[in-house]
C-alpha cells in the first residue's frame, strides 16, 4: 500500500461508549496496527443540541480501558490538529468560501418555516421531500434585499444533476445513488456551525485518513461526502461499512433496548475483562479464517482484515460474550480477579475494605473457589453467601437431601470428630475426618458427602467440600450441623 494506513474514530460527544462505537474504535485500530500506520481519535462536537457534558472524556476513558490507544486527538496532539470539530471552525470557513467561488455551493436564506411548509408539499403530492432549490439561482439583487430582511444565510451544497455516484466499499462492493435523488444540502448552518458532512469530509481529507471504517448507517452520507472530495479536488479515502448488530431477538440493536447491556462502562462496571471484550466485540461481523474465535489483540492484529467483515448484520450473543469473560477469568492470576471482586463485596456490604493481611488471604481463597465459573466478577457476592453470614439458608433440594434416614447418624458423628479436633479445620484434615465418618457410620459417597455439603452450605452442589469447610471454620461448620440435627 502506498499511502501511510490512518484510520479514525470520531465520536460525537452525546453519549458513553457504545457496542456499537466500540467496534467502529476497534475495526479501525486493528486495521491501522495491522499495517504499522495511525489510528486517530477525532471528537465531532458540531451537533452542540446532542453534546453531553463530559461524553467524550468518557468514551475516551473507555477505549483506554478496552486497551484501544490512538496515536493522535485531543490529549494527544499529531501533526492534523486541533482534533475537536469546533475547534477548526476556520478550517472549515476557508474551504466552504472555496465551494461558494467555485460555484459549487451557494447562500441559502429560506426560513426553516418555509422550508417545512416545502417539505409538507412534498410529502402532501407524494414526493420524497429534498429542498426545492429555491436560493440556487439568486440573482445579486434578491440577495440583497434577503439580507436586508435581516435573514442569515446558511451555505448549500450546488448537488450535480444527472450523475451516480459510486461507493466502492471495501465491505459492500460497489453501491450506486443517484445524484437527483440527494437534494442540495447544507455545508454551514446560519450560526456558522458545519453539518456532519461537510466536517468529516473535510477532517478525514486534511487529517490524511485512508480508511473510513464506520456503521452502515453512514453509508447513505457517504455519496454527499464523495460529492465534497470530488468538488475539492481531493482524493477520496478507502471507505467500510460494518453492517447493523443485532440483538438477540434479531431486530435492530437500539441504545434504548434494555435487554442487553449497551455501553462499555456498564461492562467494566459488570466486572469483565477488557481483553473478552475486544475479543468479542471483533466477532460483530469481522469473521476470522479457520475455526478459531479466542484471540489476543495481538493476535487480532495479525489476523483482522476489512475484506473479511460481513455484510450480513451480525447477531449479539450475550451467552457468546460471557463465555469468552469467563475464559479470560479463568487464564487470569487469582490477584486479579480477587482485586476486581474486593469493591463489588463491599458494595454488598460483605467486607470493609481495606482488609487486614488475614483477612484478604481468607477472601483470596473464597474468590478461588469461585474463579473458574465466573461470567463475570459481579457475581461474586452472590455465589460467595454462605461465606458470609452465620446460618446456611437451606434450599428445597437441601432439605430433602436432609430428610434422608442415615443423615442424623452422619451429622452427629462428624460433629463428634470436629470437637474432637484441636487445631483448625484444613482441607487436609477434613478428608481424614470425613474419612473417619464413614469407617464409623458406614456411609459412603453420595449417602455421606451429600448431607455434610447440604447441612454446611445449604446447597447440593458448590465448589470444593473440604476447601469450603475449611474456609467456614469450625465454629461456623459445628453451628450449621447442630443446627441441622436440632430441625
Ligand atoms: N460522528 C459520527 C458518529 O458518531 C461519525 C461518523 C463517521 O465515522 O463518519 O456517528
């Protein structure tokens, strides 16, 4: 390839870091690493009604999060700056008067009522509604006297008649529209602000970006932006359209959909790992060759490419995603996911932090148990319960595990030997205990370890019996059995 790959993400600032966005972030930076080149993030803050205080601290914050680093925006000055839309204003200014000499763009002084009462003329004799051309031929008088009137002009793209405009899209093909069906549409509003499509067209020509990664909600832009390139003279950039994700129930995912979780924050809130993320996040429609689908970033590096990005919309799987976090829980150090589960047991109110060394280690050993089963560290107070309060609370397939005839006999001998005990409970000396039962009982596998498992955790399956008992202590252990054989 001959030009330098740079590729971009330019968030409007109006919201968190969406699925969506996340994977139009990722899609571009992999492609950019791919070939050693730049990934960009520029904020698009020209639609000043949708900004959102802070948005694109935020997003920013996310994308550090999910490990997408850029090499050039705001915090980050390169050499295309400044990387905020509202800042290159004049930027703009300089090539809109460029268009206007040209005569490919001209002052439009129609009020928006005018324009309403058009396009409900339109609509009323059935015509899809586009502007009515009104200011494209004013002579230099009426001109005037508009502006006498006091109106404020906003500038107009002069949209050639009679031509197809072609996208070649790297994902799509080859996609045609027709110029008479785009009406003239707006460069600069009255206050001086750009539209959309007159600022990307301009950033991504000045900012040297040769690949357009984005969703396919932009690919009907994308032929007025062409039109822009083409009047400047400019080359136009590679362009890719990722197709829509949807949801599970196949219909289009909407950020107001509460079925599944939409933004990245509410992940990392959730406790997954960002490494699941991209992992899964790539999958929206990116297929890589062969059967694998567990990959390092920098195995996505290596193996991403726009060729292989799918037309058809790609499903979201929330069982897909939770199974790729608990792989990544599970090739986690245990001081990770102990250190991520720590806030969510104190939100819960299970533990203060921070905690005393014999402490920790004893909430090391409970998150242990629990690691490799996981979807996502968040429910970790949930699983971990009967650690944390004095009574087990007894499930109905517990109790009729404790209704069983030789669980009396069972219960009361292991008792005897934990009293009988004079050091703390350990895994190791719960086997021996536990094997001490069963040479005086009688009772074996499922008749012996199903009661003591039901009585000490108030469940019938968990994790490791000895660990478990181990980590309840004796006293903890010796109440739920007196409490058992008493009921
Ligand atoms: N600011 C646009 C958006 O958030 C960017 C579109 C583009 O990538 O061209 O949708």
């Amino acid at each position: 390839m001959a030009t330098r790959v740079r590729t971009r993400y330019a968030p409007s600032p109006t919201g968190h870091l969406h699925i969506g966005g996340a994977r139009t972030a990722l899609f571009s930076y992999l492609w950019a690493r791919k070939f050693g080149g730049d990934f960009v993030v520029r904020i698009e803050d020209t639609d000043s009604e949708r900004n959102m205080e802070q948005a694109a601290e935020k997003q920013m914050a996310a994308l550090a999060w999910l490990g997408i680093e850029w090499d050039e925006s705001v915090d980050r000055e390169g050499d295309y700056g400044p990387y905020r839309s509202m800042e290159r204003v004049d930027i703009y200014k300089r090539y809109v008067n460029q268009l206007v000499e040209q005569g490919d763009a001209y002052a439009c002084y129609c009020t928006s009522a005018e324009l309403e009462q058009d396009r409900e003329r339109q609509l009323a004799a059935g015509i899809a509604p586009k502007y009515s051309k009104r200011c494209r031929h004013l002579t230099v008088e009426e001109t005037k006297k508009l502006e006498a009137e006091g109106r404020t002009a906003s500038i107009r793209f002069r949209v050639p008649e009679g031509e197809s405009i072609v996208v070649d899209d790297l994902v799509r093909g080859q996609v045609s529209f027709e110029s008479d069906g785009i009406g003239d549409f707006i460069l600069v509003r009255p206050d001086g602000r750009p539209t959309y499509n007159f600022a990307v067209t301009v950033d991504d020509a000045l900012m040297k970006i040769s690949h357009v990664v984005r969703g396919e909600e932009h690919l009907s832009n994308t032929p007025r932006q062409i039109m822009i390139y083409r009047a400047l003279g400019w080359e136009t950039p590679r362009f890719a359209h990722a197709a829509l994700i949807l949801n599970p129930d196949g219909k289009k995912m909407s950020k107001r959909d509460e079925a599944i979780v939409q933004f990245i924050d509410q992940y990392r809130d959730l406790g997954y790992l960002p490494e699941a993320l991209i992992n899964f996040i790539s999958l929206l429609g990116w297929s890589p060759e062969g059967e694998d689908e567990l990959f390092s970033k920098e195995e996505l590096i290596e193996r991403f490419s726009l060729e292989r990005v799918s037309k058809a919309p790609a499903v979201f799987d929330t069982g897909k995603l939770n199974y790729m976090n608990n792989y990544y829980i599970k090739q986690s150090p245990l001081e990770r996911i102990v250190a991520l589960a720590l806030p969510f047991l104190e939100e819960k109110g299970k533990i203060s932090l921070p905690l005393p060394a014999e402490r920790q280690e004893w909430v090391t050993r409970v998150v242990a148990l629990y690691q490799e089963q996981l979807d996502y560290v968040a429910q970790i107070p949930a699983l971990t319960e009967m650690f944390f309060r004095a009574k087990a609370i007894y499930s109905a397939e517990a109790q009729e595990v404790l209704a069983e005839e030789q669980v009396p006999e069972v219960l009361r001998t292991l008792k005897e030997q934990i009293e009988g005990l004079h050091e703390a409970l350990t895994a190791d000396n719960v086997k021996v205990l536990l094997k001490q039962v069963q040479k005086e009982t009688g009772h074996k596998g499922k008749k012996l370890f199903m009661p003591v498992r039901a009585a000490v955790t108030g469940e019938v399956h968990g994790p490791d019996l000895k660990e478990t008992m181990s980590l309840l202590g004796k006293e903890c252990v010796l109440e739920r059995l007196q409490h058992c054989l008493d009921n």
